[in-house]
C-alpha cells in the first residue's frame, strides 16, 4: 500500500458525508468528526478515513488515514493520537490558521495499524460486496468499529460469517470461540440450539465454552465468574479457597444461605478470634447461617469489648478524629446523610437495624481510613436509623448498603446513594485527598 496511489475523495463519496454530517451535526460546529468509506487500492480493499471540519461558514474534509486488510500498517497525514487527548487533525494546508503543527507537513507517513485507527462513520459498507473473496463474509451484519478488522478476522477464521449469520454478532472476535467451532461439529449443532440464549444474554465466551461442555446453565456460570471476577482482590480469597475448596463453592454455599461474602468474612474472622476449630464442616459452613452468624458474632463482641476496654478511650479520640475529615461526605437531600461521629454511634445503629456494622471491628477499619460508614436517614426522622452505608475513600465504591435485618434498601434509597450521594462523596473525597 502505497500513498502515490491514493485518489481525492469522489464527489458522491463528499456528497453522501456532507449529507450524513447534516444529519449528525445540524449545527454544523464544533470540533472535526470522522468519516470513512471504502475503496480499491493496487487491488486491495481499503479504508479511508476522513475528518470534516466546518469553519469560517465553510464545510471542509480531508484524507487522514489509510487501513487495508492486507497490510501490516497504515498511512497517515495530519493526524496526531494521544492516549489520553485523542485525536488531533491539523488544518493548517486549508488556511486555518497561520503555522502548522509538528505533525502536519502534508505528507503520508507508515504508522501502526490499530493506534492511528480513530472511530468513524462508514459511509459506504455495501462496496465489500465487490470483492468475491470477501462476498460470503456476512460483511452486511457487521456493526463494530472497523470493518477492515472484520475482515482481516474472516480471512484467518472464516467462521465468523457462522457467528453473524446466527446472530451473535458479539463473538465474532472471540478466537476461542472460532476455534472450537473449527474443531467440534457438536459445539456448532449446540451454538445454534442456544443462539437465541446467547443472544439475549451478555455471557463471557468462557462461559458459553463452559455452558457446552458441562451442560450446565449458561447463566448460572455466568454469575459465579461474575462474582469471582468481584472477589479478584479480596485479601481474605486465599482463606475462602482453602476453606471451601473453590470459589464456586463458597459462591454456591452464600447463594443457598441467602447471604453474602461480606457478612460471611465478618462471620469467619469472628470464629478465628474465638479460636473455633474451623476444619470442622458445621463451623464453617453452618446449616442455619444466620443464626450462627449472629451468636459468633455477639461472642465476638462480648470477648473483644473485655478484651479492648483499656484501649477504647484512645479508639473514641480516633474515631472522632477521621469522622471530622472526612464531615464533607454529609449531604442532604431527598434523604440526609450523616457520618459515625463514635464507635458507639455503630453500636446503636447495629442495635436499632438488627446488623453487624458495631459488632464487626468497623470501628477499627473506620480509624485506619479503610473504609467509612454513614447513615441514610429520612429527612423527617434525622435520628431515627434507617439504611447504613460502608464506603472505601481508596475505591471510591459503596461497599455495603443495607437497612433493617441486612434488608436491601427500596430502588429510592439506592437511586439517591449511587446517582446523588456517591458522586458528591467522591468529588469530597478528591478535595480532602488533594
């Protein structure tokens, strides 16, 4: 591929962007937006990438990359990529401003394929029906990014028209996928029997793989990876696997105990701090949780309040201490939010909403800034326990939300928590951190 023979943009190729640019921008300003369309280059089928620009009441386009499926790399002109700032296109050749930038001298330079390679609007999609080698590659379904990367998949696995025409257009890059559909007759027979599954879901391709292989439920595995991929760094997975053997175990255990892993770890750090022997099946998966969660952890508390009474004036000097820094998270709104100001503030929210959050050493993990609790009230009832939060300032996330009894608080509640309160918190959080 080579840039003496790259031809102007055809004219009813400029007609049909100026009118798809219409479309998209009525007002015609703003910065330059890109386009592409197809052609034939030394026999090769190429993506030329435009970039439109309207100013000083004028509309103006200009060539800016060159992508063929057969070549290694690409051609590019007045177009710079940065990682964090996009792209740049320099307009200084059609008089936009009086010096040029570094980057554009008016000549084609040999760039990399996928990093000078910037989103666009095919115009003309049909045009890969011109080329018989690439006629049956279902190109029509085709709905991604970059139709060159589409086909330069197909010539390597053809079996990605399989993957378009059952209409899973989502695996069509999937190399594990291709492969096992070269290989295994069975899994294609199966593909088509799920496809309808597979297209409502959003399943990895591990867990289709997996789904086939096991004759499991599809979305069964889906939510166990799920979950493991949630508890990828959780210092306390090491412990759990030991435990229970897998993940999957532990996942199927919390599932049937209608629990969930925080409540579970807090459960087991409880029986380790009183010593019990945890090989022993009935402590370690107990087959009424709740009632076993609660008792270890009302041990726990009685042992650790004996245990820190010397310690716990300095803990409340602590405590106030970080509850004060961190006094910017408190919000009201169509609910007030409030921040534990003492340890014995999470007792008696604990107390009042049947949970473990003054039981659970969050007082500790308050003092080392791990994590922080607050209290969602209503507005009408400042005082008056309702929903208890526990958000990392390191993470940004809400790590827990419950209400009475480990209850999951109404749509309401949780709209204002994630859409409102966690925005306000995290931009707080950037302030006191700054």
């Amino acid at each position: 591929m080579k840039s003496e023979f790259i031809k102007p943009i055809p004219k009813y190729i400029v007609k049909i962007i100026r009118k798809s640019d219409e479309k998209r921008n009525p007002e015609q300003k703003g910065r330059h937006l890109f386009y592409s369309y197809l052609a034939k280059m030394q026999g090769e089928l190429v993506k030329i990438t435009v970039a439109v620009k309207y100013r000083y009441k004028k509309w103006w386009i200009k060539q800016v990359a060159v992508h063929g499926v057969k070549s290694e790399l690409c051609l590019v002109k007045d177009l710079k990529f940065h990682p964090l700032g996009g792209y740049s296109v320099g307009w200084w050749a059609e008089g936009m401003y009086k010096e040029p930038w570094w980057y554009e001298d008016g000549k084609w330079y040999e760039a990399e394929f996928k990093q000078f390679n910037p989103f666009s609007i095919l115009v003309n999609q049909e045009y890969v029906g011109k080329f018989t080698q690439y006629r049956y590659s279902a190109y029509q379904y085709f709905k991604g990014d970059c139709i060159i990367n589409y086909l330069r998949l197909y010539e390597k696995y053809p079996q990605t028209e399989y993957l378009m025409k059952l209409g899973l257009p989502g695996l069509h890059n999937k190399i594990t996928i291709l492969k096992l559909i070269v290989k295994d007759k069975k899994f294609c027979k199966w593909l088509i029997a799920h496809s309808m599954e597979i297209a409502k879901s959003s399943c990895y391709a591990g867990v289709i793989i997996q789904a086939y292989r096991t004759g499991k439920p599809m979305q069964q595995i889906q939510k166990i990876e799920e979950f493991k991929k949630t508890m990828r760094k959780n210092p306390d997975v090491p412990v759990l696997k030991e435990i229970f053997g897998s993940l999957t175990q532990f996942y199927m255990y919390i599932t049937d105990k209608n629990t969930d892993p925080y409540s579970y770890i807090d459960y087991l750090k409880a029986c380790k701090y009183l010593r019990l022997d945890m090989s022993r099946r009935d402590n370690y998966m107990p087959s009424n949780f709740q009632h076993w969660h609660d008792r270890r952890i009302e041990e726990y508390n009685n042992v650790k309040m004996r245990a820190d009474k010397k310690q716990r004036a300095e803990l409340y000097k602590k405590f106030a201490v970080i509850a004060d820094k961190y006094l910017a998270l408190q919000k009201q709104g169509t609910y007030a939010v409030f921040i534990a100001k003492s340890p014995a503030d999470l007792i008696y929210e604990g107390e009042k909403l049947n949970h473990c959050v003054g039981k659970m050493n969050y007082e500790q993990k308050m003092v080392r800034e791990e994590t922080l609790i607050l209290f969602i009230r209503e507005i009408a009832h400042p005082d008056v326990p309702f929903v208890t939060v526990e958000y990392s300032p390191a993470s940004k996330k809400v790590l827990q939300c419950y209400g009475y009894g480990d209850k999951r608080p109404d749509d309401a509640v949780l709209d204002f928590i994630n859409k409102i309160w966690l925005p306000y918190a995290n931009r707080a959080i950037r302030k006191i951190c700054a």
